[in-house]
C-alpha cells in the first residue's frame, strides 16, 4: 500500500463480513480499518481521516442509520462518503439510509469484487479535480475548487452527492434538469431503476439543509428538477 491509498473504515459486527469485505477492498488498492459497533466506529471516524466509510444498517446498540445520521451532522465527518450495506428484501433501510445521507448502497449477499469496484468509483469521484469556475445564483455561492457552498453567507454543510447535486442544479438557472441526465452527472450512472427514489430523498436532505431557502429547488413534475434563476442582493 501507498502513502496516499484511500483509506476505508468498514463498520458491521460480523467479524467474517469484515474480513471479505476488507480482502476486497485491499486487493484494489485500499487500506482499511474496522469497527463493530456505531459507537467503535464514531470513536475512529472523529479521531482520523477516511476517505470512504462501508456500513452495515444493522449493529449492536446504535444502528447504522444513526451513525449514518451522525457522521452527516458534524462538520469533519459530514462530507466522507458513504455506503451503506442493506439486508435484500429491506426497502425501508434502502429509503432510510439514503435519505440520512448515504451515497450508494449494497444489499446483502452481496459480490466483494461489486463493492470494491462502487467503493472505487466513489472514491474517484471524490478525488476528482473540481472545476474551478465559481458559481453564483442570488445568496447562494458554491465555488467547486473549495467544494464549499454557502446562502445568504451560511455554510451548508453538505456531503459529496449533496454537493455534486447542488451544483448541478445551480450550473442551469431556470432550466428543467431531468432525472437521467442528474444520474450521469451526480451518480455517473445511467441505470435508472430506483434512480428516481435516490434522487427524490437527496432532493429531500438539500431542502432540509437550505432550510428556508429549500424553494430553490423546484420539482418540475414529469421531468425532474430545477432552480430559478435569482437576481443577486
């Protein structure tokens, strides 16, 4: 391992799962470390860096929903991906986690080499050169080279989807953006099964962070979403 090789904690209280999923991980280039309980893994998160967190919904104590929740809630924590390992079946767990904020999910049983290759992808992403043109629409202020954005001069503290989907938005003022061509740009998919879902609940998390300036995003029914363009103060 490198230097700079991501670094993945991987939460889940099955000391078997955390080793396939660690081999997994570590074959592609990863270096990882492991917790088993919310609590264990909160305690590491909040002391090092991790580029990508891997977690189970379903631990001992706190859920994996509750961490989820709370890693969103603190600003050093807030913006390190996510994603989340659901039970197949639990559609309730899916919708949970990523309206908490969770970047992409897996349900179980699951291929290693699946999530290794998401865990890549979304580790890319993250690492990506933004660019650098500041973008302005009224109060809000989003300068991608920072990956900082702010209303009416309060930082919104947003995670990497949240931010990628905002700045979608804002880049087009008044112009409808629709649902397969928000998944290209800020999930870098085309397939569209459960796409609007994932799209409706980080629509969701953005108005609740925008507060009450969540109007900025506008459903335009039957095709997607969009922000009016706004006249600066």
């Amino acid at each position: 391992m490198t230097a700079d090789s991501p670094r993945v904690l991987v939460v889940d209280d099955e000391t078997q799962m955390v080793s396939i999923i660690a081999f997994a991980l570590e074959t592609q280039g990863f270096t990882t470390a492991a917790a088993g309980s919310a609590e264990a893994a909160w305690r590491l998160a909040a002391e090092e860096a991790f580029d990508l967190v891997v977690l189970d919904v379903m631990l001992p104590g706190a859920s994996g929903i509750h961490l989820l929740e709370r890693l969103r809630a603190h600003p050093p924590t807030a913006t390190v991906p996510v994603i989340l390992l659901t039970a197949r079946g639990e559609e309730s767990d899916r919708l949970a986690g990523l309206l908490a904020g969770a970047d992409d999910y897996v349900t179980k049983p699951f291929s290693p080499r699946e999530l290794a290759l998401r865990a890549q992808a979304i580790v890319r992403r993250s690492r990506r050169a933004p660019d650098t043109e500041q973008i302005v629409n009224g109060a809000l202020v989003i300068d991608p080279a920072a990956r900082t954005a702010s209303h009416d001069g309060t930082v919104l503290h947003l995670s990497d989807v949240e931010f990628r989907l905002l700045a979608a938005l804002a880049r087009r003022p008044g112009q409808p953006v629709g649902v397969r061509e928000l998944l290209n740009e800020v999930w870098h998919t085309t397939e569209t099964a459960g796409g609007r879902d994932m799209i409706k609940t980080t629509v969701h998390r953005l108005r609740h962070r925008l507060g009450p300036a969540g109007g900025l995003i506008v459903t335009v029914r039957g095709v997607g979403y969009l922000m009016p363009a706004l006249d600066a103060d």
